[in-house]
C-alpha cells in the first residue's frame, strides 16, 4: 500500500515536472518568435542624425540573445531533472525487485510485559 502511494506521488511530480517543461518550452518558442519580429522591424540605422538607433539595436539584441540562452539553459536543467527522475525511478524499481525476490515475508511481533520470563 505505502509504495503504491510512493509511486503515486512519485508519478504525479513527474508529470507535474513535464508539464511544467512543456509549458516553459511553449512561452520560449513564443517570446523567441515575438523578439525575432521585433529586431526584424528595428531599424539598422538612423535616418535622422545618426545618433541613437544603432547602440539601442545593439543593446536590444545582446539583452535578446542573452534572455535565450538563460531560457536554453533552464529548459536543459528541467530535462537532466527529469532524466534523473527516470533514472533514479528505475534502479528502485529494480533494488524493490531484487528485494521481493530474495526476502521472504516475517511476521515480527512483539511480545508485552506479561509474558517476560521471571528471573
């Protein structure tokens, strides 16, 4: 009953977990696609007197790469997780295995204090 209810919560943060990446992955294909469309319309130059547009496109992309490879990374982090709840998942299922195959049950009771033996 108890490693039903292990497996049970056990499966349930798994999910969560994959949800959760699944999720995460969706938003960063979103953002990725509205900054790309964002830089695509910035203007390259300054039509006007030359002064501001090409440090703030500079800026803009630097803080546009940067968000993306802390979103790759999270993303990664999320996976090796996962792969080691799988991992860590199947070598106790298999210890659980290898126990129930070469350990019988026993009863152990304990005995009260009225069936101490007197000395």
């Amino acid at each position: 009953m108890y490693n039903q209810m292990r497996q049970i919560t056990k499966d349930f943060r798994t999910q969560t977990m994959t949800l959760h990446i699944q999720s995460a992955a969706r938003e960063y294909e979103v953002i990725l696609h509205q900054l790309n469309s964002i830089i695509e319309k910035f203007p390259q130059k300054n039509d006007d007197d030359g002064s501001d547009a090409e440090p703030g496109y500079a800026a803009f992309k630097q803080y546009h790469e940067l968000r993306e490879k802390r979103l790759n990374l999270e993303i990664e982090k999320s996976l090796s997780f996962l792969f080691e709840q799988r991992v860590v998942g199947n070598d106790n299922n298999q210890q659980e295995e290898e126990e129930k195959q070469t350990t019988a049950p026993t009863l152990v009771r304990s005995l009260g204090e009225d069936f101490l033996v007197p000395q």
